[in-house]
C-alpha cells in the first residue's frame, strides 16, 4: 500500500508535516469551483452504474471462488486461505459501500431519488443506517474541524487524561489501534463513538436522537426498517446453510470492510499538519479543507479515490468518484499551500498519526487563537 499510486505528486523534498497556513485563503471557494472542468460536475448514470454493477460483478466472483474451492482445502490450508478471502472481499466490500456514500451525496446520478433508492439497498445490505448516515455525514461536511460542531473524529483535549496520560504510550496505541479497527464502527454508529458530544442519548439507529431534526427522523426509521430486513435476510441465510458459513462468507469480510473505513477516515482527518479552530476562528472553507489526501496505491481504485481526493471531496461532495482526481488536479495549482498530500506509506502514517495525533492543543502563547493543533 502507499507506491504508485494515481496521486503520486511530485512534492520534491517538501516536508509532509509542514503545517498548512489557518489564516483565510487568498481564493473562494467560487474560484476553486471555477477551475474545476465543467464536465467533471456531470454526474452520468450509466457510467456510475457501470461502476456499482462491475463491483457487484467482482464481489460474486470472489464469493463463487472461495465458496466453491476452499472447503475443499485441508484445514491447515483452509485456516490460512479464509482471511485472505475476508481480505480480499472485504476490500470490495468497501468499494460498493463507497459508491453508497456517493448515493447519499448525490453524486450518482441527476434524480437524488434514485440515488437514495439505490443507496439505501446497498448500505443496508452492509448493515448501515443509509439515511442515518447520510444526515450526520451531511452535518459533517458542514462543519469540518470545527471543534465544536463537527459530526465526527472530534479531537480529544489534553484535559482528558484517559488519552493524554494514561493511553498515551506504545501499549496504549497498540489498544487504541486494536479497538479502532476492530469495534469503531458499529461502536459509532450505535453509541456515536468519536462522534460529537449531545445531551441526551445519542445513536444512529435512535429516531430521536439530538443529531436528528424532525424532518428527518422519518427516514431514520426507515434506515432502521431496512437493517432490520438485512439482518432477518442473513438469520434465513445461516438458517438455510449455517452460522459458521455465514460468518465465513459475510460477517468476515464485513468486518475487514469496517476497518477498511475506520482505518481511512482517521487517516483523512488525522495528521500533525492540519488544524482545528474553535468558533472564533472557525469557518466552512478553511474547515474543508483540512483533511490530506493520501496514495493507497491499488486501493485507490478499489475505494474510488476516496482516498487520495478527499480535500476536493469535502469541498464539492456532489462530483463523482470517477471525476474527482481530474478536478484534484484542477484546484491544487490554487490551494498552493492550503491543499496537504502526504505520499508517506499508508501503513506507516497510519501508526505515526495514531502516536502523534493523540489531543489537540492550542500553541503556547496562542492560547486565545482559535486554532488547535495535534499533539502527543
């Protein structure tokens, strides 16, 4: 992971933690719509479809691989080659769910119908609350790095010494690691882990929760509606087959998709260059743009550039996936120093950002700015 991938920029020897500038940018957000090739706002629905229905295609393959040969294997070899299959179908787990966020950013097609239509059936099969998600991630884009407001990956303080004392060693990382990968996910979707703080209780499953206005919480119990179908479809399934062959064939490779997520999405919006501000300094371009793109290498393509175009994502989210490295390359020559890509391997920057970017903290002497940085 992290070589050769389609955003391998030349950065020369510049230094992937020199911070990005917090002062307002010299440009708008218009300017940088501007530069963007109008054909690259085009949201086709036949190309998109050719994208989810390849997906699907590659997802059956694997199934049909593994189901057929590897319960042919001797078992030494059978216990070696399932992970590899969760892996692997995993990984295109993710690329499905991903054209899902598109879905619920409307960047499928030109009837948003549709594309929640399309997007519900696809998140609930991998057992997300489509709508849920789609509410509190729409949240999110509008208050990016804001440390009040923002939806998810709220930074921790240095007050909070669970993290800033007591977790804040290798033991600690590796646990912090371990429990990001392995439980994140349904943990911040049931309970709003690394989520923003509310009073009252807080989950996306939860009609009533505070991150819901009333005009939404309809469809939250449709995204309810539809995880409850998911989940009645896979009791029949094991039912029909058994819960060992339902774990073998669905529940691993959709917890290697969980990591898959957890993993990039602290990686967007974890990395020792990039700020948060408080609501004195705070304001919607400056937020959008503090996230890092960053090279998968071949997961790139898995992912649809989710990963190594998340800046230009965050700041236009209805450009689809297949246009979004074209329109990367549009804006940076007028971010300069405002758009931050960091080519260092993604497994090492996963561990180094888990060590540095444990609490944010104003600069000393800067105490009043508004502007938070990460430290460890």
């Amino acid at each position: 992971m992290g070589a050769g991938g389609r955003m391998n920029v030349d950065n020369g020897e510049k230094n992937v933690l020199e911070r990005v500038p917090t002062k307002k940018p010299p440009f708008e957000i218009s300017d940088l719509k501007k530069a963007i090739p109008l054909h690259c706002y085009k949201r086709d629905l036949q190309r998109s479809l050719y994208y989810l229905f390849a997906d699907i295609a590659i997802v059956f393959t694997i199934y049909k691989i593994a189901s057929t040969f590897i319960p042919l294997l001797p078992k030494p070899l059978n216990y070696i080659a399932w992970p590899i299959y969760w892996f692997i179908q995993g990984s295109s787990f993710m690329g499905i769910w991903s054209i899902g966020h598109d879905l619920g950013h409307h960047a499928f097609s030109e009837y948003e119908w549709l594309d929640d239509a399309i997007g519900f059936v696809f998140h609930s099969a991998f057992l997300t609350p489509y709508f849920s998600f789609k509410y509190s991630h729409r949240s999110h884009h509008a208050h990016t790095n804001s440390m009040e407001y923002d939806e998810v990956w709220i930074p921790k303080r240095k007050a909070d010494k669970l993290y800033s004392e007591v977790l804040n060693n290798p033991i600690g990382n590796l646990f912090m690691t371990v429990v990001r990968l392995g439980f994140s996910f349904p943990m911040y979707f049931t309970f709003n882990i690394h989520g923003r703080p509310y009073d009252g209780f807080v989950s996306h499953f939860w009609p009533q929760s505070p991150m819901f206005n009333d005009s939404e919480r309809k469809l939250v119990w449709l995204s309810d509606a539809g995880i409850l179908a998911a989940v009645y479809g896979l009791y029949k399934i094991a039912h029909a087959t058994s819960a060992s062959w339902l774990f073998c064939i669905y529940f691993g490779p959709l917890f290697v998709m969980n990591a898959h997520f957890i993993f990039f999405t602290f990686l967007h919006h974890s990395h020792p260059s990039l700020a948060h501000f408080d609501s004195r300094e705070w304001d919607w371009l400056r937020g959008a743009m503090s996230t890092v793109d960053r090279d998968y290498g071949i997961f790139n393509s898995i992912f649809h550039d989710v990963t190594c175009s998340h800046v230009v994502h965050h700041m236009i989210s209805t450009i689809p996936h297949y246009n979004t490295v074209e329109a990367t390359k549009a804006v940076k020559p007028i971010m300069g120093d405002y758009y931050k890509y960091d080519d260092t391997p993604i497994l090492e920057a996963f561990w180094r950002e888990t060590k540095n970017c444990v609490y944010v903290e104003p600069d000393e002497g800067a105490e009043d700015s508004g502007v938070y940085w990460f430290r460890k």
